[in-house]
C-alpha cells in the first residue's frame, strides 16, 4: 500500500523517534536530528552506518578549538596561543623563565648575594691579617685572586635570572666559564706552589727559580687563556641568542638562552673540567708533605667537591626544561664555589680568628 501523501506542515521522522524534520511549501529542511547540537568546544563525528544527521559530539583534541556549534572539525590555536578550559576558543601561552618573582628564582639569587658577602668578608680579612704566617703561606696573591673570583663567580649568577635578553645571553655562559677557569687555575697554581716550594728547600734544588708570584701569576694566565681563546671562537662562530621555546611544555612559552652551539657550551665545562680533575690529582699526591699551613689536603677535598658537582650536573642539566634547567646550573655554580670557599678559607678563617696563636709560632711555611 503506498504511503499517503505528506501534508503541509507534517512531521516527518528521519533518524527515528526522536528525529523531526519541519516540512516547508517549497522543501524539506532539517531542524534537529537524532543527535542534538555539538556545543562549542566539540566537533561532530558521524556514526558509521546511519545518516549524516545522527553523529556523536567529540571534545577537540588537546592543542585544539571549536568557536561555535555543530563544527565538522576542530580549529588550531596560533603557535603563541592555546586553547581555554572550555576549548571554545584561544589565549596566549603562558611565559615561563626564572624570574626573581619566582620563589626559585628569589631564593638563588639571596643565596648568590649572600655568599658573595660571605666571601668579601673573607678576603677582608685575609687583607687585614697579610703579614701573618697563614695568609702569607701557599702564596697570598693567589688566595687574593681566587677570592675575588669566587665572589664574582657567586654575583654571574644573578645573569641567570630574569627575562632572557641579547646582552645577558652573549655574556652570560662566557663570563661564567671565564671566571671559574680563574678559580681554579689559581688551585692549581696554589698546588704548584707546595710541592715546587717543597722540593725547593733542598740544597742546590732547580726549583727555586719558580718560586715566587711570577710563576704562579703566569700559570694562572696561561690557564685562562685558553678558555678565552674557546669563550672568542663561540662568540664569534655561534654565540647564545634568546630563544621562545614553545614545544617543550604544553600551554607554556619557555624564554631561555640558547646556547647557538652545544659543541662549544660543552667545551667550556670540559675545559674547566680537566683543570679541575688536574688540580685534585696534584693536590692528592702533594696531601702528605710536611707544612704545617699546607693547603694540599684541604685542596683536595675542595676539589672533590668541585668535581663531584660538575659530573652530576650534566645529567641533571639534560633532563630538565624551561627555568629548572637554568636553576640546576645555578645550583652548580653555587655548589661549587661554596666548596671551594669552604674547604680552603675557613679553616684559616678559624685560625685566624680564634686561634691566633697556632698563627704567630714559628712553621714550615712558605712565604713567597
């Protein structure tokens, strides 16, 4: 029996009982289907098997968009945006870098400031007790230039912190590595100095002709030359630049420096590394010579400190992004310079201070 003919303004089912359809003089036009309207925020997915009017409303995928309903796909945010909560449209990214508003970032930088007090304090008093036996032993010039190195290896931290910038980006890894390099070639030449000071108080010993602060000045720039030489040819060849990280971390814009190439970044702390591993092996082998103000044994502690530092670093600074990257450098500059602040100056800090009397006797020192 054939269907009965449809009458202006009759309903008509589509998709099934709950499907109507509104039937106009001239044509058929949908105004609901089985499935109601997808809402902002989701695309539709059609249903295999049945009409195109009956579909599933499915939330956009992460990183994705709808601004208005029943959507047949979802819409990308602009690299510098993301998405809402609701997914129905975009806002910017946040910005993430170490900044002094962070509690991170703030207490780095008080513990940088602090430490270089601490260590301006210390070389205050080396200069005010400079005529005695244990600030002259070992080569007082070299505990001046080492001290000085060490405050203002605490102070580049505070080129760490903060909004990435071009200056601070260009200076920032050299300065470091430049500075740390002072610091330790002094170590070494104050290691030089005990076992050429040493041997040099045997009878018509060639040693003696290095003793004095020539030679340990020399060395000392000898050092660092080189990493002069490696920080130039980086600067010049790929220097570090700002960089908007915006694939590390999900909804985040990491403002970092990149370093322009890792090759050099990496040659930096290798070189460094290898003066570092040079003086504790010295330091160790001179540990047992008999002075009284001898800085071998405390060398060597300070450099195991140094090292064991700088060997975890590199792990740790390859499995971390965005500002926590930046602070686990920080940490190991700190870390590191607090050890050799610590085990090298106040132990003299101690006699020095509270006990003046094992610095007035008569030792094996050497006075140069």
């Amino acid at each position: 029996m054939p269907a009965p003919p449809l009458l202006k303004g009759q309903l008509l089912p589509l998709c099934g009982p709950n499907t109507v359809t509104l039937l106009c003089s001239s044509c058929l036009i949908p105004r609901s289907a089985c499935s109601k309207s997808c809402l902002p925020g989701h695309r539709k997915a059609p249903i295999e098997g049945r009409p195109s009017c009956c579909y599933y409303c499915v939330p956009c995928a992460e990183g994705e968009f709808a601004n208005s309903t029943d959507m047949e796909n979802c819409l990308h945010c602009h690299e510098d945006q993301w998405p809402n909560d609701r997914k129905d449209g975009c806002i910017h990214k946040a910005i993430n870098y170490l900044s002094y508003g962070d509690s991170l970032g703030l207490t780095l930088a008080c513990i940088a400031v602090v430490s270089s007090v601490t260590t301006a304090a210390v070389l205050g008093i080396f200069l005010r007790n400079r005529d005695t036996l244990i600030v002259k032993a070992n080569n007082r010039d070299l505990s001046y230039t080492l001290l000085i190195s060490l405050m203002l290896a605490f102070l580049c931290c505070l080129l760490f912190i903060g909004r990435p910038a071009p200056l601070t980006c260009l200076i920032q890894q050299a300065a470091f590595g430049i500075i740390f390099t002072i610091a330790v070639s002094c170590v070494l030449a104050k290691t030089m100095t005990v076992i050429v000071a040493f041997n040099a108080t045997r009878p018509a010993s060639r040693y003696s002709r290095w003793l004095g602060s020539r030679a340990s000045g020399f060395m000392v720039f000898l050092c660092t030359l080189g990493e002069v030489v490696i920080c130039l040819s980086w600067l010049l060849t790929s220097p570090p630049h700002p960089h908007n990280d915006m694939q590390s971390e999900t909804g985040k814009i990491i403002l970092q420096c990149d370093p322009g190439s890792l090759t050099a970044f990496y040659t930096v702390i290798g070189y460094m590394g290898l003066l570092a591993f040079a003086s504790f092996m010295v330091a160790f082998l001179a540990r047992n010579l008999p002075d009284r103000f001898n800085e071998a044994k405390l060398i060597t502690f300070s450099m195991l400190v140094f090292c064991s530092v700088w060997v975890s670093f590199i792990p740790a600074y390859l499995s971390t992004k965005g500002s926590y990257m930046v602070a686990v450098e920080i940490f190991a500059i700190l870390a590191s310079s607090s050890g050799l602040l610590g085990c090298i100056f106040l132990p003299k800090c101690y006699i020095i201070l509270l006990r003046p009397d094992i610095n007035t006797r008569v030792p094996l020192a050497i006075n140069i």
